[in-house]
C-alpha cells in the first residue's frame, strides 16, 4: 500500500531508490514475514549477528579489564552472558522457525518481552536492566540491517536511507556514491544535519513523522527534497512521473554549467558577487567549480562535532589555510563556532540542561564565555589570514558590549602574534552575522563598529516569527516571506548601504531562485548560497535588470501576507525561469 508523507525539505532534489533502514533505537520493526526455504538462511543470519556482538563485547570486557580492572569489565561480560541465554535464543529460534518471522522481526519481538518484563519489576536495580537489553536489541539490529554503528556504512548499491535520526557526523559519513538522498522520522531545517546534507547535494526530507514502523527494507521510495515529500510503495504511474521529473531535473543543471565561469552581471552591467557556504574543506573544489566569487561563508561547528575532544590551534590553522591557498586571493569569511554548550560533550559538565537552547548559551555568548578555546580558534583564523584573503564573522552578535568584547579578544590574539614575530593580515576584516531583530533596531552602531555583516535569515525568520521551524505544527509560519522580516532585511541593507559596508545574505532565502529579485531590488549585492544553487541563481541575475528587480521589490513591500508576496514573487520568477515554474507545477500535481 503506498504511504505518502510530508516533511521538511531542507536538500532539493529527486531520489528514486531502494529503502535501507538505519537508527532502530526507539522505533518498532515491521512485522515481517518469510518463505519456508528461508527460515534456515534467517536463523544462521541471526547466529551470526550474535556471534558477531558477542566477540565485540567479549573483546570490550577485555580492554575495560586492561585499563579499570575486573569490576568494571563484569558488566560487560554479564551482557555477554545475557546474549548467549539459552532461554534467550530458544525464543528467538522459536520465533524463526514456527512463526516464520524475519531475524530483525523475531529481534524486535523476543527483545521488546524482556524489556517491558523488566521494566515491571519493582526493584529499581533490576528494572534499570532493561536498558541494557534494549542496548543489546539496537546493536543486534544494527548489525541486522547492515550497519555497524561504530563504523560508517559499507554500502554496496545504490539506496535511500530512512532513519529516525541521523547525527550530523553519520550525515557526513554517508557515501553519496551510494546514498542517494535520505529521510529522517524527526529534525529540522536549521539542524546540522539539514545542512551537511544540501552541503553533500543530495535530495533531503527532514521531520517526516513516525513512519519507519510502516516500511520495509526494500520497498521503493521516492524523495522529494524540493517539496519536502516522502512517497513509500509509488504505484507504477507515480514512479514514471517521478523519473521523468528527475530527468528534466538532471538536463537543466547540464545547461546551467554553461555559467560556471561567467560573471554574474545584470541586464544592466551590475556586478553581483554569488559566493559559497560550505562545511569542509573539500567542498572548496566544488565551490571553485560552481565559479564562485569566493567564500561567503564557512561554518566550523564540524571541527567540533567529528570529535570528542576540543580540536587544537594546529587543526584549526591546517583547515583554515587550506581554504585561503585553495581560493587563491578569493575571499574566504570564516564564522567563528556556532554552537550551543549541549552540543560539545566536553563542556556540558557544569551546564544545566538547555530548555530553549536557541535563547541560550549559544554562538558567541558561548565563545566569550570560554575565552581561551576561542582564543585557539581565533589564532588559528588569524595566522591563516597570512596566506589569502581571511575574513573572520562573528555569529548570533545581539550587542555592542559583545561585539566589542570579541574584537578586543582578537586584538589581544593579534599583539601576542606580534610579539612572536607569526606573520598575519594585520588590517584583517572583521564582520558580524545579523540575526536578531535587537540587532537589526541598532544596525547604525553596529556599522560603527564592524567591516561587515552578513543577515542570516534563518534565526533571523525563527527569532522574528517566534516560531520553531523544527516543530511541525507549526513550521508552515515559518516563511520568509513574512512582511515582518522583509522590512528587518530591507532596513538593514539600506543601512549598510548607507554606511557604505558590505552586506551579504548567507542563509537559505538567498539560495532559493524566489527571492533572487527581491533581494537585489532591496539592494543587495553579495549572495552567499550551496555550491548547488550558484549556476541557478547566477542564471536569474543574468536574466534581470537592477531597475525590474527595484520594481519587484516596491511591489512586494506593499503587500500584506506572506501568502500574497509569495504568490506575486512566484509569478515574477516564472517570467524569468518559465521552465524552472513548469516543474515546480508538476511537482506541486
């Protein structure tokens, strides 16, 4: 039966392919079935799976014995003794041979018995068993399903991954030789995963609901990345509708290549600069692929979030001189860690739990907060700006009082750099990321202060609109077309125009063809998008004069609703790009 579902699309795309279920933990196996001559093949595959665990465990009670000694290695040896339960595996043999079930299914059933009989007991110490059977029931699966959690996925064809979850590190991992786009039960657009998978260019839903329950390894499915669908099971017309979707799809990027290394100008001979956003270091080759005009924006969370430990000065420099080298005199902006404290294990000892981590400790409150790992950061920025055109950005800037508190931090990096004779810019740009409405009310000052900012529209949209794009009951009032937070970007633009600095835009609204007019009719000059979307945009740029696009712009800013600017804007564009509209149409069919 075909099962439709609708999510967050947060990586455009077509992906047609074949499901391979990831991240058991917390969701229920499909109940399952299979033929009289495979019983005999589940069984040895579910021995092996336990052989398999029991040596990996066997081999951990040996390393914990080594290094903490017998009493803590006994706990693992009781979860070995707990596997290899002669009970145990006669349920599951059981489970196999007479009722037929699938080893994962036989898995799911005999384990899920144990750890609600646990749970029931009514001593604490044994009800806390069930954890470790439920421990054992996810890396059994895992081992099932084809996937070893502690290594990366070893895929062999072509599929699609479902998952309840994919940290943004296991995103990273993902071989896009062979992963062809993914889906995820929960997530949002503004997650790290969100964006390692536009980074990786390859179709991407987000926040889908529960649905891994109704699925099987191997049914067909289909991702829309672009409108944030999920079709499981398509009927035969549907799957032809799709691939000839994602043909036309395949047959206009081929045409767009052909403005890889042309200047984005307008009708009218204006320069507009599109630069990239990328995550690691190797999407530089992409960028300068694309014809980028540079680097617009680097985020460094991942140097953090590969690792368990703080990465040190020596990492940071080596990535960070890759990029300026690689870029060749380009411009190469690197955002300072934008992160919260729930994200980095290392500091989370002595925090208390977040309950709204998007108004906690986060961004540069966090840098300023742990000034000598900032300090390793910014030397790190500061000794690479020797070797091409750095910039450093600081992320989430709400006031003066910690623009200025950063700047001084880094000038106290640049006199100790000094003083050792370490070459460096010493006339370094130093800008600031425009997210919050409070700064957006005191942009003059801040235009005092900084070279230049950039407007991240994604918190910019979240913090105006009071919404969690995350949250699917209510992420459809997460639009950015939002009257609100056009007269935010359109103020802060006119005021840095005025002042005479920079301004970029660096989140997904300036990757998104819809408002590519809009922007450059509100006077913005610098786009900074995924290497994916460069071609595209550059194509709208060259397609339009700076007196059109200033028409667009008064007509929009005269509407009332997000709905009714989307509309107009979408009408626009189809003038533009009437085939782009022609597909968007038979998707939206």
């Amino acid at each position: 039966m075909t099962i439709k579902l609708t999510g967050i699309g947060v990586s455009p795309g077509v992906a047609i392919g074949e499901a391979l279920i990831l991240d058991t933990g917390g969701v229920h196996i499909p109940r399952s079935y299979v033929d009289a001559e495979a019983v005999e093949r589940e069984w040895r595959r579910l021995r092996e799976a336990i052989s398999s665990l029991s040596e990996e465990i066997a081999h951990d009670r040996d390393e914990v014995a080594r290094q903490l000694g017998d009493r803590y290695a006994a706990i693992f040896e009781a979860h070995r003794q707990m596997l290899e339960d002669a009970k145990l595996l006669e349920e599951l043999e059981s489970c196999i041979r007479r009722e037929r079930h699938s080893a994962e299914y036989a898995v799911s059933v005999v384990f899920g018995r144990y750890i609600e009989l646990f749970k029931q007991l009514k001593s604490s110490l044994l009800a806390e068993r069930a954890h470790d059977i439920a421990d054992l029931e996810h890396r059994l699966l895992s081992r099932l399903v084809g996937r070893d959690p502690r290594r990366p996925l070893q895929l062999k064809k072509p599929v699609l991954i479902l998952a309840h979850n994919l940290t943004p590190s296991e995103t990273a991992n993902l071989d896009t030789r062979y992963v062809l786009g993914f889906v995820t039960e929960i997530g949002g657009p503004s997650s790290h995963t969100a964006i390692v998978a536009e980074a990786l260019e390859i179709p991407a839903v987000v926040g889908a609901g529960r649905f891994l329950d109704r699925v099987s390894p191997g049914d067909t499915v289909i991702i829309d990345g672009t409108r944030g669908e999920v079709i499981i099971r398509p009927d035969d017309s549907t799957l032809g509708h799709f691939r000839s979707l994602a043909e036309r799809f395949r047959h206009r990027a081929i045409r767009l290549r052909g403005l890889r290394c042309r200047e984005a100008l307008t009708l009218d001979g204006t320069r507009i600069f599109v630069m990239g956003n990328i995550e690691f270091p190797h999407e530089v080759d992409h960028c300068l692929r694309e014809g980028a005009d540079g680097i617009g924006l680097y985020r460094t969370e991942f140097l953090y979030l590969s690792r368990d430990t703080e990465p040190d000065e020596e990492q940071h420099f080596e990535v960070y001189r890759l990029l300026a080298e690689k870029m060749a005199g380009r411009p190469v902006i690197i955002r300072t860690f934008d992160l919260g404290a729930d994200k980095l294990s290392y500091l989370r000892e002595g925090n208390s739990e977040e309950k709204n981590p998007f108004l906690g400790l986060r961004s540069i409150r966090l840098s300023l907060r742990y000034v000598p790992m900032f300090c390793r950061q910014l030397r790190a920025i500061v000794r690479a700006s020797a070797y091409g055109d750095i910039r450093v950005m600081f992320p989430l800037v709400t006031t003066l009082t910690e623009l200025r508190h950063a700047k001084m931090i880094l000038r106290d990096v640049m006199e100790d750099l000094a003083e050792r004779g370490i070459p460096f810019n010493r006339h370094m740009p130093v800008g600031m990321m425009v997210e919050v409405p409070a700064t957006v009310m005191l942009i003059d000052y801040f235009l005092e202060e900084a070279d230049f900012i950039s407007i991240g529209t994604n918190d910019l949209i979240q913090y105006t609109l009071a919404v969690d794009r995350s949250n699917r009951d209510v992420v459809s009032l997460y639009n950015a077309s939002d009257p609100a937070v056009l007269r935010l970007i359109a103020a802060t633009i006119q005021a840095a125009n005025r002042a005479g600095k920079p301004v970029g835009l660096c989140g997904q609204m300036s990757a998104n063809p819809l408002y590519t007019m809009l922007l450059i009719g509100l006077g913005l000059r610098q786009f900074s998008v995924p290497p994916l979307a460069i071609p595209e945009i550059k194509k709208i740029i060259c397609s339009v004069s700076v007196p059109q696009c200033e028409e667009v712009a008064r007509r929009a800013m005269t509407l009332e609703t997000a709905q009714s600017i989307d509309m107009y804007l979408r009408g626009e564009l189809a003038k533009v790009l009437p085939d782009r509209d022609l597909e968007e149409s038979e998707v939206a069919s």
